[in-house]
C-alpha cells in the first residue's frame, strides 16, 4: 500500500492550506481571513512571486477553496446561534478553524488520518503555537476504524446534534464511504454536514469539462485521484432517503453571488457545488 496507508501525509492537504495561505495576500482576502494560514506552514509557505505567476485556473481554485470555507463557517455560525456546541472537522488536513474558534463552548473534533494528523500537530508546534483548548485530534484510518466510535471514544455526545464540516474530501471517497458517513450524520437529529462535490464531465459546459480534465491530471498526478461525482438531483433525491429535510446546494456561480466579493470564483456550469443538509427531526 503506498500514500495515505502509509506514514505519509496528504499532499493534497498541503496544495489546500497554501492556497489558503496564497489567499491572505490575494486582493480578495477579505472573503476569506486566515491569519494562520501561513504560519502553520512554516518554510513551505507561499510568497507574493506565486500570486503574480497564477493563472485562470489557480485563480478559480483559489477562490473557491477560500470561499467554500467562508460558506461552511458562516453556515456553523447559524448552527452555533440555534445551540449546537459540537463541530466535526472531517478530513480536516492543515484547516485553522480550531485555532481561530471564536466560540468559547464550541467543541471541536479534527478526523484525519493518523499520518496527515500527525504532521499537522507537529507543524503546529514548529509555528510556535499551543494546540487548541477546544480541540480534540481523532485520528481515524478509515480502512480500518469506524468514525462512529472513534468519535464517541473522543468525547463527541452523540445524542447531541453535531455540525460536521466536510470539505475538499468527498471526490476522493468511494460512495460506499460518502453514504455510510452522511448516514452516520443523518442519525442524529439536528445535526448538519457541509460539503463539497463536482458534477460528472457530462454535465458540464464546455470551459467545466476543461476544468475538471486540468484538476483531476493534476490530483491523479500527486496519486490522490478524484473518483467520485454526482448529479445533483440524484444526490439531492438520496439525501432526502437518508432522513435529512433540509438541503442547500450552491452551484459555483450561485458561490460567488451569495459572496458577492468572489469575482471569477465560476460563472455557468463550472460543475463545483457546495452542499449544506441538515436533519431537523
């Protein structure tokens, strides 16, 4: 077995946290502010060089990374005012939300796998900075263990609705492992998942296949390819079969609309979606 089964953490993790930290130095920072972004990344940082060099469609990818991020903490901060008090942070790579939680009696639960976990801990400590208070690290091979009981084993109450923030992850599962997940979420009345997705190359328009044909090379190429995509009115439809009542699903254009600062973040059928679904009884 090669890559995640191994000690090795998730590059694609890596590509993620510095486009968040090239964002910060972006003209569009204020859609999205992180001021650890960079710093959890040390050396491999990125610097203003790299905002000059970008094209059209790092520039897309940058904004809808910074954007989908933007929603799903706007989204946990309707769900913290309704009395939620636990996150679930899945796949939570080099993601800064526990260290800028400004919510003193917001539990925060980070899933990973225990490689990426690991390196994320550790670059923690090389920036200088204590690991979160409201913080609890689950490492979790998802071969092998099963989040449910991981997370109860944690700490997580789950009777108690729980907000679970699940970006930049689904393309790379297997629809046995999304569904068995969103079941798993669905369970709990109250609680509520946020995530990304992209729609099959058939559903595109033209300029959407030629996004998705350059970004799948280039995670195919790092050996994280993205193997997963759905129609939304199928997903929709299995959602609904799960038990959760309540569905938002932004396409790219309706991202950049809802923002209203995320110019080129995607116009037409790009085919990136950000979902919120909620399970309210």
């Amino acid at each position: 077995m090669t890559g995640m089964e191994d000690a090795t953490p998730s590059r694609t993790a890596l590509r993620v946290a510095r486009l968040r930290a090239l964002h910060q130095l972006s003209p569009q920072a204020a859609l999205f502010r992180d001021p650890y972004a960079a710093a959890i990344l040390g050396e491999a940082a990125p610097g203003a060089q790299e905002l000059e060099q970008e094209d059209g469609h790092g520039r897309r990818m940058r904004l809808f990374v910074a954007a989908r991020a933007r929603l799903a903490e706007d989204w946990l901060a309707a769900a913290v005012r309704r009395g939620v008090r636990q996150v679930v942070v899945l796949g939570a790579g080099l993601d800064t939300f526990s260290l800028r939680n400004p919510y003193p009696d917001l539990a925060v639960f980070e899933v990973d796998h225990p490689a990426t976990q690991a390196w994320k801990r550790r670059l923690i400590a090389g920036a200088g900075l204590a690991e979160p208070r409201c913080a609890t690290f689950v490492p979790v091979n998802f071969e092998r263990q099963l989040l449910s009981e991981e997370l109860s084993s944690a700490g997580l109450k789950p009777t108690e609705a729980s907000f679970f923030i699940w970006l930049g992850v689904v393309a790379y599962l297997t629809r046995q492992a999304i569904f068995g997940t969103l079941s798993y979420i669905a369970g709990t009345p109250g609680s509520e998942v946020v995530f990304d997705y992209s729609e099959p190359a058939e559903n595109r328009d033209v300029a959407g296949r030629a996004t998705l044909a350059f970004h799948a090379a280039r995670v195919a190429s790092i050996g994280e390819p993205w193997i997963s995509f759905f129609d939304p009115g199928q997903l929709a439809k299995s959602l609904n079969e799960l038990g959760f009542d309540e569905i938002e699903d932004l396409e790219s254009g309706a991202v950049a609309d809802r923002l209203g600062r995320a110019p080129d973040a995607g116009r037409g059928n790009s085919g990136g979606h950000i979902l919120r679904a909620r399970r309210n009884f």
